[in-house]
C-alpha cells in the first residue's frame, strides 16, 4: 500500500480562526488521495493535521497563533477534581435522572470541538482546502494501491461496541447504568468496590483465612480510584437507571455507518447553528469535513481488533443520538479529530466527558496493541485562551517545532511561551532533526508520474530538470527523509 499527495505549498496570508485576524495564517498544505495510517502518524509527529483529506502543517515562526501538537500519555493519565466531577455529573443523570446544574469545570465543550479551527468548524486550511485539485483516478495506479474491502467489526474494543450490520443483532450496552431510587438507600461506592474484589477472591478459590488476609492488606492500601472505576461505577443490585448511555465505534466505510448518516448529520447540523451560531453546512460539506478520510482501513496481527483507521464514537443515550467523536486509531495513539453533540445535554459537558471517554479508550486499546500509548489532542494554541483547556489533561507534551521531541507542557515550558509565541523547547543548541532531508536525499523523493513512480533523480533526468524544483525540495523538508522516500507525490 502507497500515500499518495498532491503537495499545493505554502497558504499564505488568509484569515486565522483564533485571534481573528484576516490575513494572518500561514500554512503549508496537500492533498491525500489515499494514506497509510503509518504515513500519517509518521507526519502528526512532525506536526501536521488532517482535515478530511486535507493535510496541512502551520508555519510556526511566521503564523499569528503557533500551533503545537499536544499529547497525553494514556498510560500514565491522573484524573484531575473537575474531570471527576463532570463524570459524577453524568453517572448521576444516568442514574436518576437529574439535570445538574453546571456549576464549571474550566473546560468549554464549544472550545473542545473546534479545537483545530475557528468555532465555525474550518480548520487553519486555506481557500485551497475547500476547491482541491481534481482528484486522482486510482484505476490508474491500481497496482500501486490495494484495494481494501469495508472493514466488519469485530468484538467489544475499550469498553465499546463495535457496530455490525443491523441484521446482526443489537450491540451490548456501555455501562454507566444507575438506580432511579428504591426502598433500600443505594450503597456507597468504596462498599461495591470491596464487595466485588471480595467475589473475586472467592472465585480464585481463597479459604477463609487466606480471604481475611487479603482484604485486610486491601484495606491498608491507599488506591487511588482509577479513570475507568469512575466511568463503569454500576448500579446496586435491583436497582433500575432512568438512562442507559451506550458507545457505539463505526468505521466510516460500514453499513452501520450508513445506516446512521442522516441521524449523525442531523446532531451535527445542530450543534452547528445552536452552539457556532453558524448557517448550517449540506450534508455533502458534512461529509467532506467529518466523514471521509485518505487513511486506508487496515487489520492485522499487530493492529487492534477493530482495525486502524478513521471512526467515529457514537454516543446513545437510550436510543437517541446524542454526541459523535470523530477519531484516527493510529498505530501510536488514538488521534481526536472532531467532537460534536445535541446542545439540549450540553450540561453533561459532555466535550470533557467524550475526552475522557476516548482517554479510557485508548487505554483499553494498549492492551491490545502495546503501540498505541498517547491520546492526541490536536493542537494547544497558548496565544489563545481557550486552547489552554488541553492542558488540564496531565501528563501532556508538547511537540518541539524545531527537532521534533517531546516536552512536558509543564511551569517551564508555559513560562517559554508566556514570553514568545513562538518557541523552540529543545533547549540543546547541537540537538538537530534526526528525519531531516539533504540536498542529497531530495533525489530519493518518490515521485508519482502517470500510471507508474520513480525516484526523483530519475524524473529529474525524465523531463530534463537539472536542478531540483523548490516545491519538491519543500514537501521533502516539511514531510521527512522517512515519509519522502516512502510517499508517493504525484506530478501531473
């Protein structure tokens, strides 16, 4: 299988999203016809972006709001107090269905889905992105691309369902069931948990003695409650929930997703003109902007069961569609696309609620496949406020614009960009791009010509350039030794 880009340059001088300004965004830009979803995580580590098949990377020294690719490691994630409460927030309306008042967690679930774009759901661009070039006909080239059958689903990933075709049979429920009440009071938390890992003993076979033992060293312990004991925190027994939440995860390209196009548009159409206050988009702009993906559907031994690619996480409350995540399973992480819900349950703050959702997610997915291990963000955009939500999720990294390493967004670094928009993090002066491209390396291009691809420095002597074109030299620069000599960049 082959990425293959058709590279536009820089975008230059057009409206930014975030400060507003009108002729303050420089972007660089190109168009996937098809990726390998190894390619892109290969191209969001040197701080690119997908918007359907729209890849563009910020020119961080010049635009007016460097943006920084931001991670957390899943592994090692820490619950802060407010991400408890917005969790306790929606198991009590799960529960007994009680409409909390939102008393503010520091995070705007309008923020959180537009994270990459202005709040109207453009991404940073460029007029380019919304009139691409004609696409490629693949017919041409099919010994290039393999052709990929619809993925099926499964089994249960991360909690979830995968969906299968209707005709399937229905999914089993995700969990955050609670009691609407009953004569006896409902037991305390703490008391299911040691009631549970007391079955659990006993079912290891434990004599009595040896039990006593054990759930007294238990009881010595100090153990923090984890991300996943706060969202699958259930019901007692005999009691009934007065909601049953449910996630659904489908791949674009099934009939499940078919299926439920129309209602997905409908909560996104919604959101559009409820929360962004904007005109509402068709559902063929919906589409392009949400639904299709150059990331080409791959399985195998070493990717998770339901695959990698693009999919999005549905959220059921009861049988209503109430919010779609958007995200990349990828071979190093789980990558947030998009977020959108039906503003009547915004006071679920379900924009946090979804972030720790995908977070627990990609936690279930490591177990799986032990690559995956961070939860991309998108981008943090310190010059802009509400982008420092995404700091909240602890530990993060920022992506140094520069050599390409990982940093703590920790007191340090935000005090780096208190001073300059712009920063280089890595603060070793001899530290350089171990993926940069030589004036040699630009030869070794890979380069899409017709219906068949050769190295640079054979289409060079093909059309009788002598030197290499600067737009070639530039994709090779943005993109990497790696990618460049691996992608196919097509030359008409």
């Amino acid at each position: 299988m082959f990425t293959i880009v058709d590279f536009y340059g820089k975008q230059a001088d057009y409206s930014c999203g975030y400060c507003k300004q009108p002729t303050s965004c420089q972007t660089h830009g190109m168009w996937a016809h098809t990726m390998t979803c190894q390619d892109y995580q290969d191209l969001i580590d040197r701080g690119w972006r997908r918007s359907g098949c729209y890849c563009y990377k910020p020119e961080m020294h010049t635009t007016c709001c460097p943006s920084y690719t931001i991670k957390c490691d899943a592994t090692r994630f820490r619950l802060s107090k407010s991400h408890k409460k917005t969790i306790k927030r929606v198991n009590k309306f799960l529960k007994d269905g009680v409409r909390a008042k939102d008393d503010g967690d520091g995070t705007s679930d309008a923020d959180r889905s537009a994270e990459d774009g202005s709040a109207g759901g453009d991404l940073e661009m460029g007029d380019v992105a919304r009139n691409p070039r004609k696409e490629l006909n693949l017919d041409n080239v099919k010994a290039l691309v393999r052709k990929e059958d619809g993925p099926v689903a499964r089994d249960a990933v991360g909690g979830m369902c995968l969906a299968k075709d209707p005709s399937a049979g229905s999914s089993s429920d995700l969990s955050t069931k609670s009691s609407t009440g009953g004569r006896n009071p409902p037991k305390k938390a703490k008391l299911l948990r040691i009631e549970r890992k007391r079955e659990k003993l006993i079912q290891k076979g434990l004599k009595p003695e040896e039990l006593d033992k054990e759930m007294q060293e238990a009881k010595g312990k100090n153990v923090e409650k984890s991300l996943e004991d706060f969202l699958a925190e259930e019901p007692a027994e005999g009691e009934q929930s007065a909601h049953r939440l449910k996630l659904v995860i489908v791949c674009t390209s099934s009939n499940e997703f078919k299926r439920t196009k129309q209602i997905s548009f409908g909560v996104y159409k919604k959101y559009q003109t409820e929360v962004h206050n904007d005109p509402p988009n068709s559902i063929e702009e919906y589409l392009d902007f949400l639904v299709k993906s150059p990331l080409q559907y791959t399985t195998g031994q070493n990717s998770p069961s339901c695959g990698f690619g693009s999919f999005h996480q549905q959220y059921w409350l009861d049988d209503r569609l109430i919010a779609v995540g958007v995200i990349d399973i990828l071979p190093s992480c789980v990558s947030s696309v998009y977020f959108f819900y039906d503003p009547e349950y915004r006071f679920l703050s379900l924009g946090t609620y979804a972030s720790l959702r995908e977070l627990a997610f990609t936690r279930k997915m490591q177990q799986h496949t032990p690559s995956i291990t961070n939860y991309y963000m998108g981008f943090y955009i310190h010059s802009c406020p509400k982008m420092r939500y995404k700091s909240n999720l602890y530990p993060s990294y920022l992506l140094c614009p520069e050599v390409y390493s990982w940093h703590p967004l920790d007191a340090k670094v935000v005090a780096m960009l208190d001073k300059s928009k712009y920063c280089r993090f890595n603060e070793n002066p001899k530290a350089v791009d171990q993926n940069a491209v030589s004036s040699e390396d630009v030869l070794d291009v890979l380069i899409l010509h017709g219906s068949s691809y050769k190295r640079y420095g054979q289409y060079m002597k093909t059309v009788g350039l002598t030197v290499p074109a600067k737009n070639t030299c530039t994709y090779a620069k943005l993109v990497g030794k790696v990618c460049s000599s691996r992608m196919l960049l097509y030359e008409g």
